[in-house]
C-alpha cells in the first residue's frame, strides 16, 4: 500500500423502520461486494452513540484512483436491485467523501470512533497536534486525518442519483479508542479545540478485509 493511501467515508441516515433492510444489504451483499472491487483493501461500519448522523463507514483503498477506477464506476452505476432500494428510499442525509488518508498514529483499531468532520479546510499542523495527542494515551488504539480530494469533474454516478445527491466534507479526523468512556474524552477534546466541528462517536459494527474474503 501507498504512503498515502485513500478513505472513501460515507455518513448517512436510516429512514426509521426500515433499519432491517440497511442490515440485510450491507451484510449479505454491499461490503463483500466493495471490497471485491480492486483495490479496496478495508472496510468498516459504525452506529452513532452520540452526535450525528445516525451511521458511519468508511472504506480503505490503495490510493483514492480506485474510487474512479474503471472497475468500481461500474459498480456505481450499475447497483443492484437491493442498492437501488436502499439508495432510493432508505438512506437519507447522505455525506459521501473521497479523501486521501494524510496520516495515522497508532497500530491498533478499537471498538469506538470518534469523528470530527470539517466543513472547511483545516490546518494540518493542528489536526496533527491533536492527533499525536490523543493517541498517546494508551486507551487510544489508533487515529487518522483524511482530506478531500478535489470532487471537481468527478461524475455524479447512478447511485448518487438515487440518493438524491450527496454533501461533502473538507476532512475529517477519526480516533479508535477501546472504551466507550474515552471516545466521549477524545470527544470533548475535539470539541473544545475545534468548535466548528461536526462531531460523532460511534460503535463498530462489523469489519472486513481483503484477507477475510
């Protein structure tokens, strides 16, 4: 893999009631579709404890080319029966962001996120700043800072059609942690140094990768 390789991050709402059918997509077809596309290397779904939107997932890729590569546009426009369902009706507020993964600290992956998602371009020194100190406390498993790559003249495929569209961040900064209680820490320090954050904690839902298939 790259020194930099790409984040697909992807935040979005369940039309209530319909949360059965969001679980029988993505376990049954969606993320062992994905991570079949070349490229894909991880993939990894969250439910918010805190903050919004209700959902996060994100997909790890060799570099962000292989979210426009020939292969997994294709899949874009051309979804299923069961994506054209879920894409049409069932996900609402959808944020779907191609980004480049500008660093990570830590080895592990934990339990619990925590996201700070950015609406403008932030300064990359300080998101390290913060990065490096969170992640040196121990309950910390891991952290990284993701940065949008420029959407300009990227086409609006079939599935974001069927979305409706879809919003964008500028970047974001995510922390795995182990517990619950210092991902609401890792929280509130996000909060107070970057006050014009979007911020979210999440449990881990499920996880796969390239080896698991």
């Amino acid at each position: 893999m790259t020194a930099n390789p790409g984040i697909l991050a992807i935040f979005h709402d369940c039309r209530t009631g319909r949360e059965a059918e969001v679980e029988a997509w993505f376990q049954g077809e969606h993320l062992l579709e994905r991570l079949a596309v070349p490229g894909f290397q991880f993939g990894r779904r969250h439910k918010a404890i805190s903050g919004s939107p209700g959902y996060f997932n994100f997909y790890l890729v060799e570099t962000p080319e292989v979210l426009a590569s020939k292969a997994y546009l294709e899949r874009l426009d051309n979804p299923t029966p069961l994506t054209r369902t879920i894409m049409s009706e069932v996900f609402i507020n959808a944020n779907r962001t191609v980004c480049w993964r500008v660093a990570r600290r830590g080895s592990f992956r934990g339990a619990v996120a925590v996201v700070a998602r950015f609406n403008r371009h932030q300064d990359e020194t300080a998101l390290l700043g913060a990065l490096e100190k969170i992640t040196a406390d121990a309950a910390v498993a891991g952290g990284e800072i993701w940065i949008a790559v420029d959407a300009a003249g990227m086409p609006v495929s079939k599935e974001e059609q069927l979305r409706g569209g879809d919003k964008k961040i500028a970047g974001a900064l995510m922390i795995d942690t182990l517990y619950e209680e210092h991902a609401l820490n890792a929280a509130a320090q996000l909060a107070k140094q970057f006050p014009g954050a979007e911020i979210g904690t999440f449990r881990v839902l499920c996880q796969i990768g390239r080896g698991d298939l």
